[in-house]
C-alpha cells in the first residue's frame, strides 16, 4: 500500500468522484424519463409503434458512442483499447444482454393477462431482489449481511411507496402470474448483472467501444421486433407514423439513460444503479406534485423513509470484496 | 474481567435468559390483550367504566406482587433488599410514572376533536421514537448509528402495517392534533423510561417490592379517576355495572401484562419492551385472520418486513454502553 503513492490515490478521487457523476445523471434522466411517460399520456394514448422508437433508441445509442468515439481518436489517436475492431472471443457475448431483454419484452404482453398494470408496477420491484441474487452468484461479489438487509428494505420501501387503495388486488395474483413475474425478474436482473460482466471483464477496454457493439445487438434485435410486431403499421403508415415531440423527447431520454446505465456499470455497478432507479422513482413522485398536481401518499412517506434508511446502511457498511 | 471468573458468567447466561423469558411474556400478553379487545368490540360495546377496571387491573397488580412476596419472606427470610417498608428517599419518586399516565389519560379524550380513531393509532408509533429519544437522554445509553436506524425502521413498519384505505386522512391532521400526538408520546415515552431510571436506580431491591409501590400509587391515581370520570355511573349502578367475562379476562390480562412491563424495565430495557409490543401488534393481525377471519393487506406484509429487518438489525448491532 506505501509503495503506491498519490498518482493511484488521485485515481480512486477522480474514479469516485466520476461513480458520482454518472449515478447523479442516470438518477435524473430516470425521473425525466417517468414525467415523459405520465405527460405522454396525459397528451393522449401512444399512437406510434413502440418498437420503431426503442429501434431509434439503439440507433441513436450507437451514433452517440460512435461520436465520442471519433472525438477520442483525434484526441489520443487510435489505440488498442479504444479501436473499434474487435475479435469474435470479445464480440460473442454482446447478443446476450440484447435477447435477454428481448425475451423479457415479449413476456411483457403475456403477463397482463394474470396481473393489471399497477400490480405489475409492484411486482417490478421483484428486479431489486433479484439484481442482488444474481449480483452476488454471477459477479462473485458478496453483499454484506447490512447490505442485503438494506437491498431488502429497498424493495419493501420502493413497493410501499407505490401503494395505493387497489395495491391488494395484486395479492390475488395466480400461480401464473407470479412464476411470470419471477421470471422476468431474473432475466431483467440477469441481463444487468451479465452486461455489468462483459464491460468490466476488458477494465481498461473504451466504454464507448463496449457500448458500440452493445447497441449494434440492440439494434439487430429490435429490427427482429419491428418486423414480428409491426411489419404492417410500418408499411401501411410508415416509421415515424405518430411521432410527436413528447415521443422525440422520450427517445433522446431514453438513449441518455441507456448510455448512463451503462457508465454506471463501468464506474460502479448494479447495486449503485438499483438504488439509483429507486431514488429516481421517489423523485419522479415528488416533481409529480409540483408538475401535475399529485398528491403524495402516507404509505409514500413511510416508503421513502424505508428507502432512506437503506441507502444510509447500505452507504455505512462497506462492501466486503 | 479475568478475575471474575464462572459465577458472574453463569449469571450473565442466567440474566440473558430471564431476559428473554419477560420479553416472550409480555410479547405474548400483549397480543392476546389486543385479541380480548377485538372479541369485546365484536361482542358490543363497553358497558362497564373504563376506570373502575383500571383500579381493579392496579390492585390486582399490587396483590400479585404482596403474594410474591411473602412466598419469597418464607423462603429466604426478610432481608433489606426484600422488606416491604421504605424510606421516603427511595419512595418519593413512585407517584411520578403514575401521575404521567394519567395526564396522558385525560389528554386521550380531547385528542379525538382532531383525530379519528384509526389515524390515532397510527399517530401512536410516534411513541417508539419518543422512547428512544427519551432513552438516550434520560437513561444516558447511547444507542448505536444502526440501532437508530433500526428504530426509524420499527416505526415505519409498524405503521405501514397498520396502513388502510383511509389512513390518508391523517395526513390533513390539524396542527393542534400533531402538537397533542406529540405530547401524548413524550409523555408516554416519559412514564415508561422513567419508571425504568426508578427500577434500575436500586438493583438489588427485590422488584416485587419495586412493584408493590408504583402499584398502590397506581391504585391511588385511578380511584381519583374514578371520582371526577364515573362518580355518579358507580354509585348509580354499582362498582362492577356491566361487568361481563370478557372484562375479567381483560384484567386479568392488562394485570399480567403490566407485571411483564416492569420485568422487562428491570431485566430488560424500554427498547425491548418496544420491540416487544410491536411484534405483538403483527401477532396479533396474524392471529385474528384464524380467529376472526381478518384479510391480510399487502401493506400489512410490507411493514411486517421491515420490522423484521428492524430486529435483525438491532439484534446484530451491539449496544455501546
């Protein structure tokens, strides 16, 4: 530890402090991201596909990457970490991540036929355990007994601050229903902790690199959507049929926050990134009342209190590496 | 400490069980207490006076303790530490926890101007935080960071699950309200470390005697109750006016659980005694869902979670005394 001197110890600052930075934006592209949702449909049901826009999302994703990218390139010239070609044994696991979420946006539709939409908002938050299972099998990183203590009061907050006078209805959810909801709670969690595994196996590989090839099997895969889903509203109306600036806003917010989700893997990793959605998810409420006139909840108190708590724990206790 | 050798230790092994023997006691007698209220409710309502019960539950309290008592006299002889009589140094102090219940008494009628019925339970977990504050200052035992937390969490959860449709209302509570829900838990908070300083002040003194005074003054304060409260309904119908099966157990019960209370101030403390009535009140719903058909909320499970995380957490952490 003598021997490594102040060169590393300004890394750890400028490395924390970056952690900081990209959780600080991912956390408020994420509540912009819900206002965009409930004004989107405060303005009127979605009249375009929605798998053209995630399409635009990739697409968008990958030009941002590939743009920094070329700003690197006159800056420091083209090196082996930040060189776009890559060899089959790096590319080969980047499909993953994109079917995972694939997979899990198919079963989306099925799962509405055992729950209704605010009980699935609730199950969503089935993600937060399971981002931490997985987190800690597939990364090998353990959580201490605090920090799991924490995560757990993280999903019992989160889910109590979106209770209202329906919530229990999702306590007649079928067998079915909760086996579906599982499922997509692993393969979400999967697809996070997997992709948190491909950028930080090449630690000193460009981010933007990885990204690129990330959002290139993003966007094979939702082309895949496209024409399974909506061949036929494309082209009978075309692409951009129902676009407004609402849907123009959402696409640049989401393609953000894809690229803040994925700068949170890098600099830090998926646990940061849950706590992150969740504070984004108690903001979103909170701006929600100055914006459309919400009124906030007793259970959302004690929720965020919850949550609150956690994040102080989870803070306090280190994590054991 | 390596001079004290195995005595001291087999102590401490027995302490700790005696320890968790009151607190099981009280848990348990807490729960049936509430369950006895519910099966009165249900049967009609009160016909009896509330306080010609209260005196009954203090004189029962101060017999059990006299009896105690003489079992122990014939047992090991009167000593100094067992002997009924008492100095008014060591006396003065006993009226004070019973003076402060019954402020707090009387304060429960004006409450309900501003608050209904359910959102007054709900107010009532402030007085797990008013206990804690009140403990730190008072008993001068500093709780730990995570202790701290895990007291914010045991409200929180307590009042989550006690949550209901229309637990929203007391969110417009009058500032009067909030200022009386206050003051009711200082007070509250203050009657019960308060008896714990008294207990704890002399702990060789047998606590049956340590009982048997804070009883008669009990029995004191509640025959003033019964003068100005029910004065003309007792000499009217009578002293024991309405009187059913029910009523006796609840005596009997609030007497047992009473004698519990103070077991818990002399061998616990007043953060047991509140993480204690708190599990009883989840007993207590998951009870009644067998004996009186009661539904479960979601919110009930989510606070039911958090106090269990709160427990771990307190458990885990080591109190710095």
């Amino acid at each position: 530890m003598a021997a490594i001197g102040v060169m590393p110890e300004m890394n750890g600052l400028k490395q924390k402090s970056r952690r900081s930075a990209v959780t600080l934006i991912l956390t408020v592209l994420t509540s912009s991201q819900s206002i965009l949702i409930v004004w989107s449909k405060r303005a009127g049901k979605y009249e375009y596909s929605v798998t053209t826009a995630n399409f635009l999302v990739e697409a968008l994703k990958c030009a941002l990457s590939l743009a920094a990218l070329v700003r690197i390139w006159r800056k420091d010239g083209v090196t082996d970490d930040n060189r776009l070609s890559t060899t089959w044994d790096e590319v080969k696991v980047y499909p993953i991540p994109a079917a995972l979420y694939l997979v899990k946006n198919l079963l989306q539709y099925y799962i509405f036929a055992y729950v209704d939409a605010p009980g699935y908002q609730i199950l969503k938050n089935l993600n937060i355990i399971s981002t931490g299972v997985l987190y800690q099998i597939i990364l090998k990183r353990k959580l201490t007994e605090i920090q799991w203590a924490a995560f757990i009061l993280l999903c019992a907050g989160c889910t109590t601050a979106q209770l209202n006078p329906s919530s229990d209805h999702v306590l007649q959810t079928p067998l079915q229903g909760w086996v579906m909801a599982i499922v997509m709670a692993l393969l979400s969690g999967f697809a996070g902790v997997y992709t948190e595994a491909i950028i930080k196996k090449r630690p000193s590989r460009n981010i933007n690199v990885q990204n690129f090839w990330l959002y290139v099997f993003g966007m094979i895969f939702n082309a895949f959507a496209i024409m399974t889903q909506d061949f036929d509203a494309v082209m009978n109306d075309g692409f951009f049929h129902g676009y407004t600036l609402i849907t123009v806003l959402m696409i640049l917010n989401h393609a953000l926050s894809g690229i803040a989700v994925s700068m949170v893997m890098k600099y830090a990793d998926n646990i940061v990134k849950v706590y992150s959605t969740s504070v984004a998810m108690l903001l979103t409420a909170v701006v929600s009342v100055f914006l459309f006139g919400f009124h906030l909840s007793l259970a959302f108190f004690l929720g965020s209190t919850v949550v609150s708590v956690a994040i102080y724990l989870h803070s306090t206790s280190k994590a054991r590496r």
